[in-house]
C-alpha cells in the first residue's frame, strides 16, 4: 500500500509539472512578443515626417503671400465718450395741489400749449356737511402739458405732482463721465444726441468742478435745440462726446501681431514684408492708435499679416480677396 501511494503521488507531482508549463507558455511567447515590439522603431503616420536627425530643419519654400496694405498716414481724429441719458426739457415743473381735495376740472388737455399764470385744474376741498369753492391751480412757467397724472374725481394731497409742464424747445441731459473722460471735456467740445435713426448736434451747457463723492464720477450738462418738437422729455438718448481731438496715426486691429516679443506690424519694402515693433494704445474697437515704429506714408500690411514671417514675399491686392484669420471673440481684440 505504501509503495502504491508513492506511485501515485510521483504521477501526481508530473501530471503538475506538465500542467503548470503549457499555462505559462503563452505568457513567455507574450513577453517575447513585446521585447520584439520594443526593439522595432517606431513607425510614422503617412504623410506626417518624422522628428529627429531625419528631419529637415529647413523652411519650406512657398510662394508670394496674397495681402492688403494700408498707407500710414496721420489724420485728425477724436476719441469719443458715449453715454445712454434721459432727455428733460430745459425749462419743465411738476405741478401740485395747493390743497388736499377732490380734481373737478382738468382745464387743458396733455400736448396744449398753456402760458404761465393760466389755470390748469381746479381742486374742490369740500368735505359731507361743508361747502368751499374749488381752488384754481396756474401754471407757474409757458410751455406744454407734457403728462397728466390724475384724473377728474381723484383725490389729491400738496405732496403729490398732478401734472407736468415742459419747454421742450430745448432739451437737456445730465451726463456723467470717468475721471478720465471728464477732464477732457471743453465747453467746445462736439455732441451729438441720437434718438432712435435721427441724430443731432448739441453742445455743452455746463460742466461740474467737482466729481460725485459716491461714484467719482464727473458730471456735465449737454442743450439740445428742439424747436420741431421732435424729440421728447423723457425719452431715453445715445449722448456722444468728442474727447482730445488731435492728430493720429491710426491703423486696423488686424494690421497688429502680437507676440511674447511685443507688438509688430508688417512694413511693405521691395515686395517683401518686413516685422516692425510699435507701440499702440486702444483708439475704439476696430482701430489702434500708432504712437511709435512707424512714418508717415509707410506701405503696412492690413489684411492678410497672420500669413506673414520676416522677409516673406507678397504680392499686394487690390481687391478684398485675402484669406482672414479665424479667430474666436475674445481674440478679436489685439
């Protein structure tokens, strides 16, 4: 029996053996596989070159470069503030009761000229058991009824305006400016008031020597003629101011390249494209403003300058058939 279990247990540990190398054969085959892979070089995708000693570390040649030029060239030229105001006539009131009571009679009708002293509305103070004459309200200045804010039958208190009056022959708005801009404003400088499609040409009527405390602000006030009545108090006007009228040397955002080594355009000299550093400042949002690196009369690149290196050869066009460069929203400013 001991001899039989010997046998056995001897046919057992092979069986094992035998076992054990037909599992891990496929892992060695594996492993050999990968070792094979890694001693290979590497394979480059079709069409693309390989880095390294193999590769050219040359330009490719191409041809001229398709662009637009601009000549550089000084202009007179102002910055502009804009600001949303509420127009008011230059003279208008609000009205109150000189009593509190019940309106009788609103004596003239919203748009009617009125002169100063006539009656506008009368009010009847009489309360059940007493009986009082109703109290005639004037105008206090000649203009128009601009707004009813009663009707007849409501009871009024001194503390409530009943009606407005206004001279909307001329018009004002109260503006107010950044420090900056508000330095800047001369009692010459040119305003415009837009109210919808039609605009018109103001002009200063006063400016502030002092700056809001709250907002640090610097108020002016702007007159506008309205003698057709187009305009109206009360309506809502794109008020443009001309700030530091000058001369300046202004070029198209487009024409600027910006790089870690600073700002650049491309000068145009013997049909090649030359890199010129400059300095600029912001003029509005399609415009820079040069203020060093280039002359008068300078022949630079408009359209077309993200195509562009040092020395590239172009060929100028004469028509908007130049190749824009995309670019997304918040790149559009340089």
């Amino acid at each position: 029996m001991k001899r039989f279990f010997n046998k056995s247990s001897i046919v057992v540990q092979l069986f094992s053996l035998q076992l054990m190398g037909s599992l891990s054969r496929p892992h060695v085959a594996k492993a050999a596989a990968n070792t094979t892979t890694l001693n290979q070089p590497a394979q480059t995708p079709s069409g693309a070159q390989a880095s390294g000693s193999s590769a050219s570390g040359k330009r490719k040649e191409r041809g001229p470069t398709l662009v637009q030029v601009i000549k550089a060239q000084k202009r007179t030229a102002a910055r502009v503030s804009e600001s949303a105001v509420t127009l008011v006539g230059r003279k208008q009131t609000n009205v109150f009761s000189k009593v509190a009571g019940r309106v009788t009679e609103l004596a003239v009708p919203e748009g009617r000229q009125v002169k100063a002293g006539q009656i506008l509305f009368r009010v009847d103070r009489s309360e059940p058991g007493e009986s009082y004459l109703s109290v005639p309200v004037t105008s206090p200045i000649s203009g128009w009824v601009g707004r009813w804010n009663v009707t007849e039958g409501t009871q009024v208190s001194v503390q409530e305006p009943v009606v407005l009056v206004v001279d909307d022959q001329k018009l004002i708005a109260n503006l107010y400016l950044p420090v900056q801009e508000w330095i800047q404003v001369k009692l010459n400088s040119k305003v415009s008031l837009r109210v919808n499609d039609q605009t018109r040409a103001g002009r200063v009527l006063s400016i502030a020597r002092a700056a809001e405390a709250g907002s640090g602000r610097g108020g002016l006030t702007v007159e506008v003629n309205n003698e057709d009545h187009v305009f109206k108090s009360g309506v809502i006007a794109l008020a443009t101011v001309e700030l530091d009228t000058r001369d300046r040397l202004l070029l198209p955002a487009s024409a600027l390249r910006i790089s870690d080594q600073g700002a650049a355009v491309f000068r145009i000299e013997d049909g090649r494209a030359k890199r010129v550093r400059v300095s600029y400042v912001l003029f509005n949002n399609d415009l820079v403003e040069v203020t060093s690196g280039l002359n008068d009369n300078d022949q630079v690149v408009s359209l077309g300058a993200h195509q562009l290196f040092d020395g590239a050869e172009v060929i100028v066009s004469a028509d908007a058939a130049v190749p824009e460069e995309k670019r997304t929203r918040q790149d559009r400013r340089p």
